[in-house]
C-alpha cells in the first residue's frame, strides 16, 4: 500500500530536463593569445636590445648629460651617457655608457680612446662646431684599424678618457718628419708646411723631450715627393721688411702664415732619397741661417747704434750681420758674420764704417735705418784676408784717398757748416772738411778738400763763392732761382768757378770766399774794361750802386757812385769799353719802371719789365732823340723823357673830359700820342701837354690843328659816344708846312676846313638856319655825295653860311650853276579839294635834314670853294627829271 | 511560451522557445542572449591588460629638442608636469590616462569574474558598475590626442620634433578595446542563472 503512493507521488513530479547549449570557445580567444605573442617578442627584443655599459673616467664632465650626450664615432652614434657620477679618487668623473649591442665589440675594446667633442676655434684649427648646437658629445677613436683585431682582442670596460683628441688619426703609413726647434719659434700644432707657398702638409705633434722641443710634420701623400733628405725647413715670416738699393720693402705672406706661422720647405735635391721617421731635422729660423758665415771681429770707437743684428750692408746688399756686442772698456767689440760668398771682401785694407739715416731733400738714404737702425757698411780694397777690424769714421774715408785741400778765407761762415759740399757747375767735387776761425779773429778759415779727379779745374784763378746763403741770384741780371737741389740750401754749399786750363799751376793754397755770386760778377765787372759818364739827374728816384745801365735789354754798364745834391745830384756811370759807341751827346737815360701799371676804363695797362728791374730797377739808354744835350740827364721815367723832347702844348678853353695818361691824340683813328698833362697856366687856361710817340716832326707843324673830340649825341647822331665813358680824345688835322712848331691851340670842336682829306668845302647861303643840321646829308639824285660840315653866321650876319663838305669823288657835279636845295623836314599841302599831301625824300632827310644838289643839262664850269651858292627852300618838282650826264 | 525581444529595435515577440530568428520589423538576428557575450569580453579585457603594460613601459612620446631626443613615457610625463607645476594637467593627465584605464579594467574583469564564482554583490551595483565603465571608457583617447596633435604640428626636423611611440599605439589599442568589449557583453547575462 505505501509503496503505490511513494510511486504516485514520484510519477506526478516529473521534470523536463533542462537543455542547456553547449558552449563553444570562440575564436575570440585567438587575439590574446597574439597580443601575448606580441608582447613577448617585444620584451625579448628589448632584452636583447639592452646593450652594453662601460665606464669612462673624465677630469670634467663639463658639457655632459645623463640621458642625452652621446657615444659617437665619426658622427655614428653608438650609444648614450647614462649616469655621471664622482669617481672614487675624488678628482674626476665617472661617466657611465650605455652600448649598442651590435657595436659593442668595437666599443668595449681595448683599442678604444674617449675623448669630450667640444667645439675648438683656434687660429689653426675650427672644428667641432656642430657641438655648438648639440652639446658636447664623446668620441671614440679606436687604435684598432681592422676587424681582426678587434675580434682577437679582448673586451675592456674601464676606461681613462682622455683630454684632447688624439693624435693619430692619420694613417700610420704617412710621411712624417721629426723636426727640432729653435727655441724662439712659434710653431704650434696645426701649422701648415708650404712648398712654394701652398701648403703640402702640417704639424701634428709637438713634443717636449730632453729640453728641446720637436715637432712632427706630417706630409700629405700627394707631396711625399716633395720632401727628401735634402729637404730644408724654415719658418715663415709673416712680415718681411727689407731694405736695399730699392729701398724699402715689406712683404706680407699669406695672411693666414701671418697669424698662424708656417714652415716652407724648400728641397734642393729632388732625387734624394725620402726621410726616415725619426731622424730629426732642424728647422731654421730664417732663409738665411741656412748659407754658411764666415765670423769676424769688427771694434767700434765711437759708434753707437749698433747692436746685435745690426747688418752689414755693401753696395745695397746685406752681406752680414752682427751676432754678438760687448763692451770693452772705451771700445765696443763685436762680433760678426758674413755670408760665405762674400769672404773675400775681408781684406786688411777693407775699411768698416757706420752709415746712419740721412733725410735730405734730395731723397731719404738709407730708410731702411730708420726702420732698423744703423748699418754697417764697408770699403773693400783688395788686399789679404784678414779677420780683425777696426771700425773708423765715415768721413775719415776719404781722408786716405788723395785730394786737394785748399783753405778759403771768408769774412762770415754763413750757412756752411761741415755738411756742405763743393759744387762746379752743381756737380759735387769737394766737401767741406772743417773750419775755424783765423788767429786774428777777423775772418773763417774753411777747409775743403776736393775729389783728384777734379784737380785739373783747380788752378789760381779759381773763384769760391757761397752758394747757398742766396737762394735768388742775378745772373747776368736775369733773375734765377738758384736751385741747385735742397741739399745745399740746408747744408750750405761752395761753388767753384773755375776754367779748365792747361798748364795751369795751383800755386795758392788760400783764396776767398765770396760770399755770393753777385760778389764774383761784381769782380767780373771790374775786370771789364770800360770808361765812365758822368749824368745828372733830379731826384726824382732813387738810384743804388751797381744799378745796372741797359741798352736794348743788354747791360752796357752800371752805376758806379752817388754823388747827392738837393738839386741835382751827379751819377758816376761806368759803361763798358764795347759800348762805347753807343753813348753820344743825343744819349738819354731814364729809369725803367719796375711795374708799370695804369688802370682806367680806358684798359689796364701793366708792364713789368725783365725781372732784374724788380730787384733793382735799372737804367735805360735812349739814343733816339735829336735834340743834343750837354749832359745826360737821367729821367725818372720814360714819359717824362719823352715829355721833355717829345712833347707839344696845346692851349684850350675848356678841356672837361680830357684826362692825363689817357687822352690820346688820333690822327686817322690812330693814336699817336697820348696826353701827359693838364694844367692850368697863367691866363687862366688850360695847357695840355701831350707826348708825340713816334713821329714827332710831322705833327710839330705850323698849321696842325688840334681839335677835342667832345662826345655828340643828337637826334640826328651819337658821335664821340665812347668819350662820354672815357677820356676825351685830341683829334689832328695835319698840315704841310714844314715850319716847326710845339705850341698850338686847340679847338673845342671839329674845326671846318676849306679842303681836308675828305672833299672840297662849298659854301651855301641861307636866309635863315633852316632845319638843316651839322652833318646833314647832302644829295645828288638821293645818293649822298657830301655832308654840311659847318653851320654858321656870315660875318656880317645877314645870313646863315651853310658849308657843304662834298666828297672829291663828286666833286665835278658842282658847277657854278648848281643848285642847291633843302629837302630837310617835309612839306604839307593841305588843300579842301585835293587833299593834303605830304611829300617828303628820303627818310633820313626827315630827320637829318639835307640838301640836294640839282645840276641842269646845260652845266657850266666846275665849281670851286670861292663860289657862293642860295639854298633854295623849295624843291623843283621836275628836279627828278633832270639828269645831265656829266663827264 | 516564451517572450524574445529584439536587441535592435526592442520589439516582443511571444514565441515557444527560444531558437534564433528574423525580427519582423527590422530584419535582425533576434537571439536570446549575444553570442560568445562573456567570452568575446573576456578576452578582449585580457589583451587590454597586457596592452597596458607596454602602454605604460615604453615611451609615448618622443621629443628631440636641438637634436636631443628624449624619450617619456606616460608616468615621466607625469612627473614632468608635476615638476613643472602645471598640477592640473598633471591631474588631468594622470586621471585619463592612468586611473581611468585602470578602473575600467578592474570593473570589467570583476564583473566577469563574478558571473562565473559567487561574489557577494547584488546584481545592481554590478549592472552601476557596467554602465559607469562604459561611459567612461572614451575619456582615455584624451592622451592620445594630445599626443596626436603635438605629434602632427610640432615637426621642426632637428630643432623641435615630437613623435609618438610604442606607447602610444599600445594605449591606444587598449582603449579601443576596453570599448568593444562592453559594448559586446550582454548585460541580461548578469541575472541568468
């Protein structure tokens, strides 16, 4: 029973079985599963990745960050600093690196160096600048050069770092060359070697071993040729200054050998053999150490300038050199070298001397002493060699070489002094040795020595002047400037006139110095033969002694002596023998002025004569004159002598306008004298003198008329205009008469003539002056054949006198049954029915009025200047129809 | 019988069990739960998490400056800020990049876990849980933006030059994949059985 119901109860429970999906693994899982793989590959890259350390010891770590500054080689970057950290000594740095892994065997290597990149500017040197913008980076330079070594050498991770980059980054097969320095060079590492001047390779070591200082040069490969044992080395220079016979000469190398130095080499032997490493060679300091010397002694008195390296110089060249300078009580000895070419200058009859400087106008000697100093230079002489010398002054050279000595006496030493030369002919031939003063105390002695070869000049009749103290001489009284070069004037100088004769002896050993020329040309005038004239002369200027007398610019003479009087003093002139001739009782002299000026609006009128008149003055010979004097008579002036002679007086009225000087007489328009005086004389009027240039007989006539000029300015004319502006001018008519006369009058105006040069005068009445003027034309069938020349009352004055001046070419057309006619203004006719009519000729006549000349068919004679002829007012109307044709 | 909706567009349907069909309305597979929903999560928040680690190892940036490069990863950069005393980029930065991965991970990784062992938690806070890590999750492209951007305008060769790194691609991935794998869980599953 109990059994039925478990099993009703358990068959009403009945479950439905719970149906589940059964769950697939995604491929989902697939993407951890690489991202794993990913990751794990990353890590182990990264482990093998991790690189090496090594530990470099620096004295600074300047410049150098963790983290940043790299390991480089040749701008390949190896690895990083990683931590900088004090080393255990306490006095530099330790600096850790971390390695690239695949340049870790190069690296940790025992070959490697380190060394701090820092950016370098030096003079030779710029490199490393890129570490300017990066920072400082190490580099490595190893020693190892190919790959087995590497391999075969052994790891290394402890390193000293070095200072500066080492030295052997050249090949280890280049040409390199050891050389020893002197001590005074400024060789550097870095220096360039030139060959010609371009550089073919440079210092890359520089050592201090046992004292001495060496140096290696290493030569680039393309030069290796250059360089043998041969081979020397020098230093450049950077400045060459040199001196010579040209002069002085600076040379400047390259300016790069300038600021760093250089060493060129020169290879004498190119087929030597090449040079061994460490053989070393010397390197020179200068070209020159390299010839051979020859060393001697030279001892100096009483020199001073020189010292050591002072030079030895012969004929421009430098031959040698002082090496060595002491002090030996009074003396100074030195000792010195000449190159050996030159040895054979070293005679015992070799003399040494100093030159020192010498500026003078004449050129700068010897500049190359200012720059350097004195030099010595020598005389050579053959002779047998000799080693030992002693230096002697310059001017005791030529004391042993023969010359002729002679003493001047002069009053004054003026400007001589112990410089000065002798000089014929400006050419030096002597010098002045010394000089004192006579035992008397009145005059200088000078002594002079004159070079052998001039011995034949000197003879007794040598005359020594100063040449110097007068820069301006007169000779034969041209003016010149003596300029015998600027020596003398500052040295002072001694001229020598002298003639070469033969046979001539020099007896004398004494003679005077003439303190100028003009002193010797004084003898020389003494010498000449002559005579003396005695002459009078007022005063008026100022005569000197030697005043020199001239004839036609040549010197005749010169004045000889003064003898004052207050009224008339008398000169003594002394004229030469050979122009005697010249001086005859016509003879006048008159001084020359210095400058003639005269200045008006007429012109400026400047004269200088020959320039020994401006010095002087001197006086002039005239001979032209006829009149005969009892004496000569000296006048202050040409005019004045003209005017005593030349001279006529013309007495006017009024003269305004005329001026002295300046007033000219014009016959034909040329002037043929002028005006030199206005006054006023005891009647009150006014005499004018006037000179008479040339010519003077045929205008000191009876009969020649002197007229003024007087400017007119009308309607009708400007005549004269310029004597308005300027003087006034005297106008001539000459005359015929053979009657002299000096004394005229003159006419305020154009005087009118019967006949003149122009044409003949006929003379025409008129009831009144009609409008016919001075100069009016007059008229033959409208061609003007004359003019009026004078308007004026008859003498009785009942009528006008109207003289017409008719040309001679016409004259034939005036016959005594011409007529004349005024034309002169016009007419007006003025009528109701015609009109008015206005009739005039030609235009002139409107303003000039004139004349017409009418001659009827049937003429008569000729006319002459007696025959009176009416003016006719009114023109005939047919007067143009009338046209006779007259022979 | 059975009520199915559609995931897509939320439409009921009363059917007798639960095999996969057609939605009506909008064509999509209608299925009671997504497929592979828990493991497809899983998985995907397990490569996040060894993404994160070179994430945070390797640098994400780098920067040559002058022609120094320095390399940062995300903490340097971090303390780099902080050196700077620029605090709240620091904050900001060490939040999105740092806190927030981490707190994604974690939540997601919980929560999977606690399907499959009995953790005590009422299925609520598990579900806050979800849907605060979801909406967090994109905050952490925020790094990599800057990064983006720096990487893109600062391009100065040698002078000034950014560039991202491992870390950066890495992050970025991590991130992307936190997202996919909330997106894809089911959180129905959260109270299956």
């Amino acid at each position: 029973m109990s059994k039925e119901i478990i099993e009703q109860n358990i068959e009403q429970e009945v479950y439905e079985p719970k149906i589940e999906d059964k769950k697939s693994v995604s491929f989902i899982w697939v993407l951890p599963l690489i991202i794993l793989g990913i990751l794990g590959w990353i890590a182990y890259e990264s482990y093998m990745k991790k690189g090496t350390n090594i530990t470099v010891v620096f004295k600074s770590a300047e410049g150098l960050k963790e983290g940043v500054t790299p390991l480089e080689y040749k701008g390949l970057q190896l690895g990083k600093v990683t931590k900088i950290s004090i080393h255990e000594d306490l006095k530099s740095v330790k600096v850790n690196f971390l390695i690239d892994n695949e340049v870790a065997k190069y690296v940790a290597s025992e070959s490697s160096q380190f060394w701090i990149k820092k950016p370098t500017i030096s003079l030779t040197k710029i490199s490393g600048l890129n570490t300017l913008i990066s920072g400082y980076k190490i580099e490595l330079s190893p020693i190892f050069k190919t790959q087995k070594e590497f391999e075969t050498g052994k790891p290394k991770y402890f390193f000293e770092g070095l200072d500066t980059q080492p030295n052997d980054e050249f090949e280890s097969d280049g040409y390199y060359v050891s050389l020893i320095a002197n001590d005074k060079d400024n060789v550097e590492v870095g220096t360039p070697i030139f060959y010609n001047n371009f550089q073919i390779g440079e210092i890359i070591a520089k050592e201090f071993v046992y004292e001495k200082v060496y140096f290696t040069a290493y030569i680039y490969d393309k030069f290796n040729y250059l360089v043998n044992k041969s081979s020397k080395f020098f230093m450049n220079e950077a400045l060459k200054v040199s001196y010579g016979a040209s002069g002085l000469n600076i040379e400047l190398g390259s300016l790069y050998s300038a600021l760093v130095g250089g060493i060129t080499v020169i290879t004498p032997n190119k087929e030597d053999e090449k040079i061994i490493k460490d053989v070393p060679y010397i390197l020179y300091g200068k070209k020159d150490d390299l010839k051979k010397k020859e060393f001697f002694n030279i001892n100096f008195n009483d020199v001073n300038g020189i010292e050591e390296n002072t030079p030895i110089i012969y004929k421009g060249i430098e031959i040698g050199k002082i090496t060595e300078v002491n002090l030996n009580k009074d003396a100074l000895n030195t000792k010195a070298f000449i190159y050996e070419e030159y040895k054979y200058l070293l005679t015992n009859k070799t003399k040494f001397f100093v030159e020192e400087p010498t500026i003078s106008f004449d050129g700068v000697k010897n500049l190359g002493n200012i720059v350097k100093g004195n030099f010595v230079s020598l005389e050579y002489n053959k002779g047998d060699f000799k080693t030992v010398f002693t230096a002697i002054n310059k001017k005791d050279i030529n004391k042993s070489s023969s010359s002729i000595k002679i003493e001047l006496l002069s009053e004054n030493l003026n400007s001589i002094s112990t410089k000065s030369k002798v000089y014929y002919k400006n050419i030096e031939i002597g010098k002045v040795d010394n000089y004192s003063l006579t035992p008397d105390l009145k005059n200088v002695k000078i002594s002079i020595s004159i070079d052998e070869k001039y011995k034949d000049l000197i003879n007794d009749n040598n005359l020594y002047y100063d040449m110097s103290s007068k820069l301006v001489e007169m000779k034969n009284l041209n003016l010149n400037i003596n300029y015998s070069g600027v020596e003398p004037m500052l040295n002072g100088a001694i001229a020598l006139i002298a003639e070469k004769k033969e046979g001539a002896k020099l007896s004398s050993k004494e003679f005077k110095l003439y303190s100028s020329f003009k002193d010797v040309e004084k003898l020389k005038r003494v010498s000449n033969n002559g005579f003396v004239i005695e002459a009078d002369f007022n005063n008026d200027f100022e005569i000197k002694h030697d005043m020199a007398i001239m004839y036609k610019n040549q010197e005749i003479g010169f004045v000889k002596d003064v003898r004052f009087n207050e009224k008339k003093s008398k000169v003594i002139l002394f004229i030469y023998s050979d122009f005697k001739k010249y001086i005859t009782n016509k003879s006048r002299f008159y001084k020359k002025g210095v400058v003639n000026l005269k200045a008006s609006l007429s012109g400026v009128l400047f004269e200088v004569d020959n320039f020994s008149s401006l010095l002087n003055g001197s006086i002039n010979l005239d001979t032209d004159s006829n009149i005969i004097f009892e004496k000569p008579q000296i006048f202050a002036s040409e005019d004045e002598m003209k005017n005593t002679t030349n001279s006529i007086t013309i007495v006017f009225n009024d003269v305004e306008g005329l001026q002295e000087n300046f007033s000219q007489l014009t016959y034909k328009g040329v002037n043929v004298g002028k005006v030199t005086k206005v006054k006023l004389n005891e009647k009150q009027q006014v005499e004018v003198k006037a000179i008479i240039y040339n010519d003077f007989a045929s205008f000191a006539k009876e009969g020649t008329v002197y007229y003024l000029k007087k400017p007119r300015i009308s309607l009708q004319e400007v005549a004269n205009a310029g004597s308005t502006v300027m003087a006034v001018n005297i106008g001539v008519i000459k005359s015929e008469n053979p009657t002299v006369q000096t004394k005229f009058e003159g006419l305020e105006n154009q005087p009118s003539l019967e006949s003149s040069h122009f044409g003949t005068v006929f003379k025409v009445e008129d009831a009144t002056a009609s409008s016919v003027n001075l100069d009016s034309p007059v008229y033959y069938k409208n061609v003007q054949i004359g003019k009026v020349s004078k308007i004026d009352l008859s003498e009785d004055g009942s009528k006008v006198v109207v003289d017409c001046l008719i040309y001679d070419k016409y004259k034939k057309l005036i016959r005594k049954n011409s007529e004349f006619y005024d034309i002169s203004g016009f007419e007006m006719k003025f009528s109701i029915f015609s009109g008015s009519k206005v009739e005039s000729n030609t235009f002139t006549s409107l303003l000039k009025g004139g004349l017409v000349v009418v001659t009827p068919y049937e003429y008569g004679e000729i006319a002459n200047p007696k025959d009176k002829f009416t003016l006719v007012k009114t023109l005939r109307e047919d007067w143009k129809s009338i046209s006779p044709s007259i022979k | 019988m059975v009520l199915i909706s559609c995931k897509n567009c939320h439409k009921m349907y009363e059917r007798e069990n639960f095999d996969n069909f057609v939605c009506t309305r909008c064509n999509h597979l209608v299925r009671k739960r997504i497929k592979d929903s828990l493991q497809v999560s899983l998985a995907l928040t397990i490569c996040a998490i060894l993404l994160y680690i070179p994430a945070m190892l390797y640098p994400i940036m780098e920067v040559t400056r002058l022609g120094v490069k320095i390399e940062s990863t995300i903490l340097e950069g971090v303390i780099s800020f902080l050196e700077q005393e620029s605090y709240f980029i620091a904050i900001v930065v060490f939040t999105a990049s740092i806190v927030i991965p981490m707190i994604k991970l974690v939540g997601l990784l919980f929560i999977f876990i606690s399907l499959k062992i009995n953790v005590k938690m009422h299925n609520n806070r598990k579900i806050l849980i979800f849907k605060f890590v979801e909406a967090i999750g994109k905050w952490s492209m925020i790094d990599i933006y800057v990064v983006a951007i720096l990487a893109s305008i600062v391009q100065l060769d040698e002078i000034f030059n950014i560039k991202g790194g491992i870390a950066a691609t890495s992050f970025a991935l991590m991130v992307i994949l936190t997202m996919i794998a909330a997106n894809r869980f089911d959180t129905r599953i959260i109270w299956d059985e």
